[in-house]
C-alpha cells in the first residue's frame, strides 16, 4: 500500500531558496516568521498528517460516509483526527488573531495544506471550506458577525460550509431562485435547496455556518440580485453557544467516484434564520472571496495527491523486479532489473516529478503575491499583486489539478495492473484528483475566465505583472552562458506566447467563439510558460549549489530542469499551433451530426 510522506527537503527549497523569507518577515505582521518556525511548523504538520491522516485514508475511502435520518457520519477515526487536528492549530493557520487564528503567511499556510491534501485528500476539504468561509466573513462581516462566529469557527468547534449550487444551476448562479425574506429584527429567512455541498452536513463540529447565495423578492434578475448570507444549522444563543434546530436539514449525500470520506450534501433550508453579510444585491462580491480561496486550495489539492502518487510510483519501481534494461543487465545476480531502469517507466517518473516540483513552486510563487496583496504597506505594490493573483487563480485552479489528475493516472500506470488493485492505493489517487478539475468551477470555465475576462481586463492590466517578471528574468540572465539550455527554449516559449495573446486579443474582438475554442490551450500553454520561468529559476540555484553536501538534491534539480525543458516545454509549440487554426472546423460542425 502506498505511504506518503512530506517532501519537507523540497518545501524548504521553496521557501528558503527560490522564495525569499526575509521579504516575507518584512512584511507587517509578519515579523516573528522565522524560516526556523517555518521548518518547525511544516515538520510538527508533516508528522501529524502521515501518523493520524495517511492511515485513515483508504479506510475512509472504503466506509464512506453514512447518512441517516438527516445525519451524516463520517469514517471511523475522522473525528477523532479533526479534533486533534485543531489541537495543534492546524485549522488557523492563516486567521486573524485577533480571534484565535494564528495570522502565518499564506505562502506558509500553502505549504501545510499540500501535507494535509498528499495524506488524506477527502479529510482537507472539511478545514479547507471552514478557511474559505472565515475569510469571507472577515472581509465581509459586520463586528457583530465577526464576534458571533468567528472564534468559535477559528477554533474549530464549528465549522463552514459555501452554498451555491442548484439542482438547476451550477456556474450561472444569476439563475439562483433560493429565497431569503426580511424579518423585523433585520435577520431574513431563507429558503431553497442546494447541491453539491461539501461538508453541509457531518458529526466533526457541534455546528456547521453555511454561507448560502440567495435572492430577496425585488431584487434584481440575475447575478446583481444576488446576497450572501450567514446560515447556521443551529440557531445560535445570546451567549454565543449553540441552540436548537434553524430549518437547515441534510437531504442525502451523494454516492461517488471519489473523496468517499468526505460529505457531499443536498441541503435544505426552510425558513431557516440567516444574517447579511456585506450589502444587499452584492453577494457575488463577498461569495467570490471564498470562491477565490477555493480554488488556489484547489489547485493545492491537485499538487498533494500528485506527490502521494508519484511517491508511490517511485517505491514500486526500485523494488519491482521485471525484465532486463535494453543496455544490458544492471544487476547481473539478480534474475532480472527493477523496472526504474526502462526508458518509459523514467519519462513517466520524471514527468511527475517535473510537474509536481514546476507547480509547487509555482504555487508558492502564488501565495507569497497572496501575502503582498494583503500586507504590503505599498498600495502600488498591493495592487500589482492584486492583478498578479486575478489572472494566475485560474491557471492554479486548472493547471494544478489537470496535472493532478495526469500525474495520478501516470502513478498507476507505473505499477501496470497492481495500480488497479485497490489494496495497492494507487487507483484511490486516480478517483480522488478527478473531482478537482470539476469542483469549484470546471476547468473549462477557469480557462474561459483567463481568456476571456482576466487577459482583456483593464487594457491588459492583469497580463503585466507575470509579462513582466518573465521577461525581465529572461532579459537578467541572457549573459549568463551556463544557463543558456534553459534560457533559448524558454525565452521561445515565452515568444509564442506573446504572440498568440496579441493574435487572440485581435481575434477575439470579432468573433468570440474564437476566445471560447483557444482557451483551454491557451491557459495550458501560459502554465508551461509560468512552470519554464521557475523551472529555469530552479536550476540557476542548482548550479550554483551543486558542489557541496546536498550536491545530489541540487543536480537533481538541474536534471530534472533539463527534463522539462526537453520533453514538456516543447508542448507549446502544438499548442501555439492549434490555437492559430481557429475556431471553424469546430464550430461549423453540423449539429445534428453530433
């Protein structure tokens, strides 16, 4: 069976090598995040999750949750994991401590979740959608909303969940008919069904705070008639502790492909007591925040179980014993080689690792502009950052968990038909990383919104931090001999991609089905062209490292670089070439053929 274990050596890479902790300490806030507490916290994490997640989850995957009378129970073993869990203050990582949180960078935050996602992907998501729901209510919030909720959600007695989804709508939620109606005391009751709800029902906390999309009866049509709203299932005290029943009820919970262990709901409400948050017909605005959260944690999900498989794929291939290598017998005593020896079983290796690797570091690259958007005492410089994460969330979002998803399948296939057993973990992988590229808005969607809306955004505006920073990178670095390898191929792939920006911006402005047939291919290419840039940033500290007591980390670093940029990096070239043949063969196609 497989085991995870945390990539602790590569995470400290990350963070102390390719990002620059001491521009994190500076910021406001921050001060006391030393890279010493940084390693101590990721490592404390690391163990907990390989010792009480790892082991719960293919027993969580085969109990399932239980749904009975209105309740549901999750997996033997997974609350006693929670509340330890929110013992060590791994659910607070990021909250503010002015309410228990513990106010770490986001750039740390990402880091544990990784561990979290890697050990026990279907136990992530219930901390995963309380976080999304606490920053939502801190940005959005009344002080009396703060005060009521958040402590007790940042302490993880109770938990969140967000309601969106409808049995007739999912990414048009202007379609949205769940009612809210104003009461006296300025509270509204809310009522309506949704769908699809990740832990909307479970027995881990004594109450669950629903963030639920809903319209009142003037409002607006469409998106702009859309609120936001805090529903708890139970009715909360004047004390602050939790009451009786609110009208909020379990309808059943779905049977699926994968992350069995965690709780997909039907939710009910009728007449269920709620609060505002934020203004009247603006619900999009403060919904878009968790949203937004959701989907970097997302792309998160997809690197963790990416690692786990991959992990797995490299133990079976140091020990399964299987043909000789086609250059001749490398263990000559045995009866045969291990299978790490064939050429195809090492392509399908070293793409995982290219790809895990190139996204971690991209991810920290993402969070670490997360920790500039909100601390940075520059309000130029927040609002760079600002644009920077508006046009990268999709790609995170997509990218990620395309490559999870990929990665996972190129696991299993490592192992051959012992990947399809269950016992051996591997297909478990494969099941769990799919959700992720639908959840929280498909792909397909996530790319549509880079191209677009985030591309033509503000004349460009979001394009030119990323623009930038590439092709300031390219320009810093085009004396430097011993990294032209990486330099030549990237500074091409960046130049393809330049160009069909410019051919899509022009394209675009007549036809729009050409944006809608590019854009899947498009945040593809721009992924590849992000992962290259950090790639070759990799290996840059490789060479300059490679010579001394971690010289094997280091070279495999720049082996791993010259990889990438030889068997994958090339992708852009067919994808620039797609993307110029337009959107006519597609879109002429009779429909009736289909």
């Amino acid at each position: 069976m497989a085991n995870y274990i945390t990539p602790l050596r590569d995470m400290r890479f990350v963070y102390n090598e390719l990002l620059d902790p001491e521009a994190i300490q500076a910021l406001p806030g921050f001060e006391e995040i030393s890279p010493d507490l940084v390693d101590a916290l990721l490592e404390e994490s690391g163990k907990f999750c390989e010792e009480q997640l790892q082991p719960l989850n293919r027993s969580g995957d085969e109990e399932g949750c239980h749904f009975e009378n209105g309740n549901v129970t999750t997996p033997e073993g997974f609350k006693e994991a929670y509340k330890g869990f929110c013992e060590m203050g791994l659910n607070s990582l990021t909250s503010d401590p002015q309410y228990g949180g513990q106010g770490l960078p986001k750039t740390v935050a990402m880091l544990a979740e990784e561990t979290m996602c890697g050990a026990n992907f279907s136990f992530s998501l219930y901390p995963g959608l309380t976080a999304g729901a606490i920053n939502s209510i801190e940005l959005y919030g009344s002080e009396e909303l703060k005060n009521t909720y958040l402590p007790n959600m940042v302490e993880g007695t109770w938990s969140g969940s967000m309601c969106l989804t409808e049995p007739h709508c999912g990414t048009d939620l202007g379609l949205c008919r769940t009612k809210a109606i104003v009461q006296d005391d300025n509270s509204y009751l809310v009522t309506g069904t949704k769908m699809f709800i990740t832990a909307g029902e479970h027995d881990l906390t004594e109450n669950i705070i629903h963030l639920v999309l809903a319209r009142t009866p003037d409002a607006p049509e469409g998106i702009k008639g859309i609120s936001l709203f805090i529903v708890p299932k139970l009715s909360i005290n004047e004390d602050g502790t939790s009451g009786d029943a609110n009208g909020v009820t379990c309808g059943s919970i779905e049977h699926k492909m994968g992350i069995n262990a965690s709780a997909t709901c039907v939710m009910n409400f009728d007449d269920a007591k709620g609060y505002l948050v934020g203004k009247l017909n603006k619900g999009m605005e403060a919904m878009f925040v968790m949203m937004n959260n959701e989907r970097l944690g997302v792309g998160i999900q997809g690197l963790g179980v990416a690692e786990a498989s991959y992990q797995g794929a490299v133990e079976y291939a140091r020990d399964r014993i299987q043909g000789r290598a086609l250059t001749g017998a490398k263990k000559p005593a045995d009866k045969a080689d291990p299978i790490l020896v064939h050429p195809d079983v090492r392509r399908m290796l070293l793409t995982q690792r290219a790809l895990i690797e190139g996204n971690r570091a991209l991810a920290a690259w993402v969070a670490f502009e997360l920790d500039i958007s909100h601390n940075h005492p520059d309000e130029k410089r927040r609002k760079q950052a600002d644009d920077f994460i508006a046009l990268m969330t999709p790609v995170v979002k997509a990218f990620m968990t395309d490559c999870g998803s990929e990665v996972s399948n190129i696991g299993m296939q490592v192992l051959g038909g012992h990947g399809y057993i269950r016992e051996n973990g591997m297909e478990q992988y494969v099941r769990d990383a799919r959700i992720a590229q639908i959840y929280e808005g498909t792909n397909g969607i996530q790319a549509l919104d880079l191209l677009g809306r985030k591309m033509p955004a503000h004349f460009g505006r979001n394009m030119r931090p990323f623009f930038h920073a590439v092709r300031n990178y390219i320009y810093e670095k085009e004396m430097n001999y011993e990294l032209k390898e990486f330099l030549i191929p990237l500074a091409k792939a960046f130049g393809r991609l330049q160009k069909i920006t410019a051919v899509l911006a022009q394209r675009g402005m007549k036809n729009p089905d050409e944006i809608g047939m590019a854009s899947t291919d498009y945040l593809r290419m721009l992924a590849l062209v992000a992962l290259a840039h950090q790639w070759m940033r990799m290996a840059e500290i490789g060479l300059q490292k490679n010579n001394g007591d971690d010289a094997m980390f280091y070279q495999a670093k720049i082996d791993t670089a010259k990889f990438y940029f030889e068997r994958i990096l090339p992708q852009t070239g067919a994808l620039f070439a797609t993307m110029m043949s337009g959107s006519k063969s597609t879109m002429s196609f009779n429909d009736d053929a289909f």
